[in-house]
C-alpha cells in the first residue's frame, strides 16, 4: 500500500467521526442508512485486514510490474504530462477491474464483501476485500508493458483510493455539472444499491466517464435499497469475506460436469444452468419487459 494512503488514516478517522456527528442529527431522515455499530466495527475489521493482507501480496504485485516493465514495449517516459495520461489510464485499469469483479462469479466472490453493508457512510468505504489484493494486480500490467514505473502505478493507485473514500456519504446529495465527468457520491451510491435497475453499473474510480461511454451508468433516480440482492446476516469478518467463496464452490461441486463447474466460476453471479437463479442483466431485462421500477 502507498504510503499516501497510510499517512490518510488520521484523515479518515476524522471525517468519519463528522460525518458519524451528521448521521445523528438526521437520524429521524428516512432517506439516510445512517450508522450501525456492529456494522462499522466490521467494516474497519476488513479494511484492517485488508490492509494486512495487501503487505504482503504487494510483493508479488510488484515482482510482476517489475517484469513486465523490463519487457515494456513502450518507453513513456517520467514528463510531467505522463502523470496526467496516468490519471486516466490507471482510471481505466480500475473500470475494468471493478467491472470484471461484478460479471465474473470468481472475482466478484473475492469483491462482493465490499456491497455487503445495508448502511452507506464512510466506513463502508474502509470495508475492504481480503482477496481483491490477488485477483486485482493483473488489471494494471498493462500499465507497465506501456512504460510507468511501478512507482508510478502504485501512486496512481492511491490516488483512486483516496478519492474513493469520500464519495461512500449520503451528506452529498448532487454536485452540479461535475456528475458529467467525476464519479460522485450519487453516482457510488447507485453502485451499492440491490435495486435491480441500479445492479451493476457505475463502476467508476474517479472519472464517469467509462461508464457513460461503454453504456454501464445508470442515474440516482429513485431511493437506494444498500446491500445484497441476497443479504447476508453476520458481522463476523471472516464470514463477510468468504461468504461467497463458499457459495461459489458449493455451486461447483455440485455441477453435472467440469463445464458446468467452470461456468459457475466465470458467468456472472447469479448464472444458472436451468435458469432457476437469474444474472443482474436477466433481472433488468424482466424488470424492463414489466415495465416497473423496484
């Protein structure tokens, strides 16, 4: 991990205990999820061994950049405007990692903790996954191939994780023409909602932009419903991180076939054989042909 996300934790702390101070005054606001004890200690228990965990999966990550980057096959240089093309590349690296993550069964076993919490505030934020630091990596070696340092990847890479942070509130309702271009609070609170027209889309770092273009965004239009399609009823870390992982392989193992268990692994949640369990976009798609909105 940068340590520019490291030296953020007192940061994170502090605007967490404010907004904790918001979420009380509009307690009675049946708009806003607000806090829940148990809930947040679990979620800084998985950002806490996220943290742990990412210590030492770092080291392969940056054993592969480092090859990768030998091989380049392009030299980019360290100019002052490759840190803007930076920006957006690293940006993209991100759109697809998040976007494989929830149309991947296997990645989105290792992402799904994240969605887990019915609340939306800052600490949602620090619910981070134990195994996206292993399954992510390869989404940035293109980074690499094309010339930045691995240096520069992991920078650019806390700067996707610091903005992030702050757009986990519900005290940020819109934010004018900046919702054309950056991701915003709104547009991340759709991200985490149940309701079938808001599964699956804006997966968005910094910029919405990818969304908007590869036909993934959807606007904050009616209230959010947090959490899981399915949700889980458990505040115990471990159970929040596996979850999902233990679903998967009970799906697997009871396949006809290795096709079959295969499938399970790499068709999106909720993919079925039989069609008894439906993917998001099957449950749009019947959500479109009824003609509601839940």
């Amino acid at each position: 991990m940068s340590n520019l996300v490291l030296y953020s934790i007192p940061a994170f702390v502090a605007l967490l205990l404010l907004e904790l101070v918001w979420a009380r005054r509009h307690a009675g606001d049946p708009a806003i999820a607000g806090y829940e004890p148990k809930d947040t200690v679990a979620s800084l228990a998985m950002g806490l061994g996220n943290v742990a965990i990412s210590a030492v999966t770092k080291l392969g990550a940056l054993a592969a950049m480092v090859w990768v980057y030998e091989h380049r096959v392009v030299d980019i240089g360290d100019a002052w405007w490759t840190w803007l093309v930076l920006l957006l590349a690293e940006d993209f690296c991100y759109y697809w990692f998040h976007r494989a993550s929830h149309e991947v069964r296997f990645l989105w076993a290792a992402h799904v903790n994240h969605h887990s919490s019915q609340r939306y505030n800052l600490s949602t934020a620090l619910r981070q996954s134990w195994l996206t630091p292993i399954t992510g990596p390869i989404f940035w070696l293109p980074l690499a191939a094309v010339g930045f340092t691995p240096a520069m990847i992991f920078t650019a890479q806390a700067w996707s994780l610091l903005y992030q942070f702050w757009i986990h509130t519900e005290s940020i309702r819109t934010l004018g023409p900046l919702e054309w271009i950056m991701n915003t609070p709104s547009h991340h609170r759709v991200h985490h909602g149940a309701n079938v027209a808001y599964l699956d889309r804006n997966h968005a770092g910094i910029f919405i932009i990818w969304d908007r273009l590869l036909g993934t965004f959807a606007p904050e239009r009616e209230p959010v419903r947090y959490g899981l399609t399915t949700n889980i009823t458990t505040y115990n870390p471990a159970r929040i991180a596996f979850h999902e992982l233990r679903a998967l392989a009970h799906d697997m193992r009871r396949a006809p076939s290795l096709g079959v268990a295969l499938q399970y692994a790499l068709r999106p949640p909720g993919w079925s054989p039989d069609g008894s369990t439906l993917t998001s976009r099957q449950l749009q798609a019947r959500l479109g042909n009824l003609g509601l909105r839940r």
